[in-house]
C-alpha cells in the first residue's frame, strides 16, 4: 500500500474558499496531490480547514505550493503520516445513508429502505468520488428529482465527470428509456463505473436504457460530440472547468434542453451564471446544500 500524508491548514471559511479557488485556477497543479476544504465541525461554520493529501512525505516544494494557495495570509501547516491504507475508501466506510428527493444512497453496510417510491443505489467505498456524500452529489440527485416531477423529459443524457457513475445511474432510474453517456478524465472511473452499475442493476451498453462510459476532457470525444445534441448534460465537476466549458454546452444541449451543474461554492455562483446566460441558458432552478449551490438552467430556444 502506498504510504499517505495530509497537509492541513485551519482558518476561517472566506480564507479557505479563496484558497481552494485560487488552486482551480492552476493549470499545471500535481494531480497526485489532491485538495479539499471543509468546516472544522457542524457547531463551528465559518471555522474551516484545507486538506491536501499526498501520496508521499510532502516536501518543502508540496508544503509551499500549499501554503501559496493563501497568499498573503498563510495559516499554520500541520503534516500528518496517515495508516497504510487507501483514505479514499477508508474516508467512505461506514458513512450514513444520504436521502436526496426519493433516492437514498447508501454503502453496503447499510440496508436498503424499503419504503414505497424510494429509489435504491449502493456505491461501495472507492477510488472516485460522488458516493452521494457531498452536498454537490445530494443537490444532483435532488434537482433530478424536482426535475422530473416537474415534467422534465429526457431521452438523451451526458453525464460529465461522472466519478462513480451515480447520477447517471439516477437520471436513468428517472428517464429508463434514455440514451445515457457518462465521462471522467481519472482513468480509475471507468472500471469503478462498471463495478457500481453492476451492483445497482444498471445495463452497461450503447442502447436505449443503457450506459454508456468513456474517457474524455470535457466535450473533447467524437462520441460524446456524435450523440450530441442532449437534453440533459450534467456536471458536477468544479468552477474554473464549468466556466470554460459554457460555450460547449451551448452548442452540445438542443433548444429548452436543461443543465445540471455542481461544484460550485457560493462565491462562484454569480460567474457560473454570467457565464452561462452569455451562452444562452436561464436559470430554471437553484437548490443551496450548505455552502454549495445547485443550479438547474435551460438553453433558451432560438428565435
């Protein structure tokens, strides 16, 4: 097992915020070192910390790009040797049950809930993230929900950035007889994807009803750009990529197509939505969970 170590620093959420948007904006970040920003605890809000994972002792290059994402303001670093194990599993065994809209979430030490109109998925601990744990992926499942009571139909689906596959195994449960793509840029999703739509019943394949799962960077594959045009995309990746990839959602989502987007913090709200109505969407409907929005938007037809 690889050996692990976390960098953290505390400080107040406005500071940690900034520092997590100033590292979306580095192109060239080392990818093995993973970053996340948290409270400390439930009774303290607007206390938080910055979390950076390494697959190795951090050295003095990793320990200062790190505290470079504070700029001026540099909070203490504590490094902290954790156990020989996978964290990312380890991080999700164990964890309550989520409850979005009619969809309960759940990791297979817990049991099912049986109750009438309750969608069921297990999403075992993993390599990718989106278990249905973080307020983005629990917004998602949601924001389909109130999607399809309001009477949204779809019947071709991308979900962009997928991570473990859940909530386009959610949009199919919603819409069964939809064409149904799925994508990530992390290799490791795609056997994942796999694995958890064996679990959840879910048909992998190129049909109707069926998922289909691809590597690719954004919109940048033929055969997400040949199934185009959608009227579903779904993305809960993050604000600098949600920016950036307006126009080609724009051009991928047919006339009153919706937008499914997450990963966002309350401070990127206002450039997400500049972004997108510059593109041609308006905002259908916003859902907050805790601190991160989820936005619900539609192309405005063509006149």
């Amino acid at each position: 097992m690889t050996e692990s170590w976390k960098l953290s620093a505390a400080a107040p959420k406005i500071v940690v915020e900034a520092a997590l948007i100033a590292h979306e904006a580095i192109d060239d970040w080392d990818p093995e070192i993973v970053i996340a920003g948290r409270e400390l605890a439930p009774d303290k809000p607007l206390q938080w910390v910055l979390e950076a994972w390494l697959p190795r002792r951090p050295r003095n290059a990793e320990r200062e790009a790190v505290l470079s994402l504070f700029g001026d303001r540099r909070p203490a670093l504590r490094a902290e040797k954790l156990p020989d194990t996978d964290w990312v599993s380890e991080s999700q065994k164990g964890v309550e049950p989520v409850r979005a809209g009619r969809f309960h979430v759940r990791t297979p030490e817990y049991l099912p809930d049986r109750s009438p109109g309750t969608a069921n998925f297990v999403i075992p601990a993993s390599q990718a993230f989106g278990t249905g744990q973080h307020a983005t992926t629990a917004g998602c499942l949601a924001m389909l929900d109130a999607m399809k009571r309001r009477g949204i139909a779809a019947r071709n689906i991308a979900d962009i950035g997928t991570g473990t596959g859940l909530l386009a195994f959610a949009a199919l449960h919603l819409w069964p007889g939809a064409l149904a793509t799925a994508s990530d840029i992390d290799p490791v999703c795609a056997q994942v994807v796999e694995e958890n739509a064996a679990l959840n019943a879910v048909r992998m394949g190129a049909g109707r009803g069926a998922l289909t799962m691809i590597m690719a960077t954004g919109m940048e594959d033929p055969l997400l750009q040949a199934r185009a045009p959608y009227d579903l995309l779904i993305a809960n990746i993050l604000a600098g990529p949600l920016v950036e990839l307006a126009p080609d959602f724009a051009r991928a989502v047919i006339p009153g197509g919706s937008v499914l987007l997450a990963g966002l913090l309350d401070s990127q709200e206002e450039d997400i939505r500049s972004a997108y109505f510059r593109a041609g969407f308006r905002l259908a409907a916003r859902l907050q969970v805790g601190d991160w929005p989820v936005l619900w938007l539609r192309r405005r037809a063509a006149r």
